[in-house]
C-alpha cells in the first residue's frame, strides 16, 4: 500500500513541473514582494483544514511523511548522516516503528521541531504551531537533545554544534530553510526567522529573513523526499509548503541569490529582459519602463558621479521631478539580470 502510494506522489510531482498548480491559482506572482507573501499566508492558512492532535496523529503522519523513498520500513531521520559505524545518535535512518514513546529515548526517534518550540512569539506549545507536521521531522533523540533550541547558523559537512548554535549537516540545510520560511508565512510573527536563524539579514529587503536560509534554499535542492512529505502533508492536513513546490518562490519575496524555478515561469529569461526599455531619455518629470515581465524591477538613479539619488522598485514608471536638472544613470536589475540607461532631466 505505501509502494502504492510513493507511486502516485511520484506521478503527481512530475505534473507539476512547468507550470503553476491550481493549488496556487490565487497567488499573483507578479506582484510585489509583500503582496505574494501577503497572498500565500492567506492561501496556506485558510486550506489548513485539519489541525493534528500532538499525540497520538502526529506520529502517526511521520511515519508516513517520513518515510525512507528507498525503504519504506525505515524514516529517514533529520540531521542524521552514518548508518555504519556502531554510534546510534548520527543516524541517518531507523525503522518506522523505533519512535520513542518511554521515558528512555536512546536509540530510538522521536519529533524534532525545526522552529523550535520556545523560540516562537509566544512558544509554539503542542497545538495548532506546536502540532503542525510541516515543521516536525523524525530525529535521533539525542540528535534532538544536542540540537536543543539552538539557532541554525552556517557550517559546513555533517550535523552538530558551532558553539551556541546548531548546523544541520549538508543534506538537510535547504529542507530545514524551506520549512523555516513556511512557518514564518503560515504563523507570521510567532514565528520569525530571526529568532532561529543566526547571522546577517542583508539579503532580504526588509532584514527579516536570515541570509543563511536563502543560501541554504538555493544551494541544497528540493528532494523527492520533500516533495512527498508535501502532498502527504495536504492529504493530511489540507495546505502546502509552497517553498518546496518551487523554492525561487524565496528569491521573489526576500531577494538573495536564485533559487530552483520548478514551474519555469517565475524567472526572467535573458530574451525577456532584452525587450524591458526606458523612455523618454529626456524628461521633465518622469521615465516610464516597459515592462512585458509585469513583475518589480529594481532600480538606481545615480548621478554621473556615482551617487545614489534615489531607488525602488516599479514595473512601470520612475518618478524624477523632485530631482535637480543634469544627466543620470539608472541601473535597472531583475533576478540578476541588469540594464543600465541614460537620461537628461531638464
């Protein structure tokens, strides 16, 4: 029966890649950045129709969201890495049914929460946040123990601790990123990525979305894996991880550098940018910026000295009236992709 139905999931994702899933019909990904986090947090609250039990139903999604895609005895545990040396607490993978429900957890998995339950605004307790799968995974205990309520900061190679702060090991670091981002969009300010991330936020806009996790969604791609625990998780509980149907999703909301489009339709193709222009060159008031994209392009007013005078975003005008007559440079530039354009204002 679970061959069955890793089977159909397989098939189901291979449907989704190239276009946008009707599941996210009522997201406009062309508008500003606010508005697609705005429109996605209504989306992935209001088709959260089933709200689990901590015990017993979460274990009992786990081990079904969890499941090894080459095993379907065993769960693949978070963090974990070395299934063949005589140590237990850095396992990669355990049989389904060593969840720990004694007092005694060695050698045995219990439930990790990514966003660590007293890091949320209030603590996420064991309902509603505290109780959401799409933030809980299979873990060693002692794994869960050493990772603790530490912050996710950036390391390099297998799981463990950076002083006061926790790397999740190679393979997992962009699952963990994409299940941060789903819990700051579907619980908001309870759960704020700053508060679980360690390091700079300059990426992001807005300085609300540690770098670390944009790095992290781009450099560790989306696995088959996650992909079945999303559609399982829907069956389940009734919304999706958008981040891990199409992880560029992060890059049009907090910038940083481009994540994986699975949809091939986010992103703006060189041919694209080609037709964005700039008129007129000479104005007493404004330019205006075709823009067949119909997304935000970002943009620079500089003088001809190098200095900024002004920036934004706009898909369609930049206003310069309040800018003194002479020449200037505007930089125009969308998912790395620039184009840099003079005008004489008069």
């Amino acid at each position: 029966m679970k061959k069955t139905i890793l089977l159909f999931f397989y098939f189901f994702v291979a449907l989704s890649f190239g276009q946008v899933p009707e599941y996210y019909a009522s997201v406009n990904f062309n508008g500003p950045p606010e508005t697609i986090k705005n429109q996605l947090s209504n989306l992935i609250t209001f088709t959260h129709q089933t709200f689990l039990v901590y015990t017993p139903e979460t274990w009992v999604a786990i081990k079904m969201t969890d499941l090894d895609p080459t095993d379907n005895t065993k769960v693949l545990l978070v963090y974990g890495y070395n299934d063949n040396d005589q140590e237990t607490f850095n396992d990669r993978t355990r049989s389904v049914d060593a969840n720990c429900t004694t007092s005694s957890c060695i050698g045995l998995w219990n439930r990790e929460h990514i966003f660590a339950r007293s890091l949320g605004q209030p603590n996420l307790g064991y309902e509603f946040a505290g109780s959401d799968v799409h933030n809980l995974r299979a873990s060693d205990s002692q794994m869960n123990s050493a990772r603790s309520n530490r912050k996710f900061a950036q390391g390099s190679g297998n799981a463990g601790t950076i002083g006061p702060d926790f790397y999740p090991g190679d393979e997992w670091k962009g699952d963990i990123a994409r299940m941060i981002m789903y819990m700051y969009v579907r619980y908001q300010s309870q759960c704020l990525p700053t508060n679980v991330g360690a390091g700079s936020t300059a990426l992001s806009p807005l300085g609300d979305m540690p770098d670390i996790f944009l790095q992290w969604n781009a450099e560790d791609p989306v696995s088959v894996y996650e992909m079945n625990r999303n559609n399982i998780l829907e069956q389940w509980q009734g919304n999706r991880n958008p981040f891990i149907d199409n992880p560029y999703i992060a890059t049009l909301i907090w910038s940083g550098p481009p994540a994986q489009d699975n949809w091939n339709l986010l992103s703006i193709t060189q041919s694209t940018w080609d037709t964005v222009t700039v008129y007129p060159t000479i104005t007493a008031d404004q330019v205006y910026v075709s823009n067949s994209t119909g997304m935000d392009i970002k943009y620079e007013v500089n003088s001809t000295i190098g200095q900024q005078v002004k920036s934004g975003q706009t898909t369609n005008q930049i206003d310069l009236s309040a800018l003194p007559s002479g020449m200037y440079i505007i930089r125009l530039e969308q998912n790395q992709l620039q184009k840099v354009v003079k005008v004489i204002k008069r």
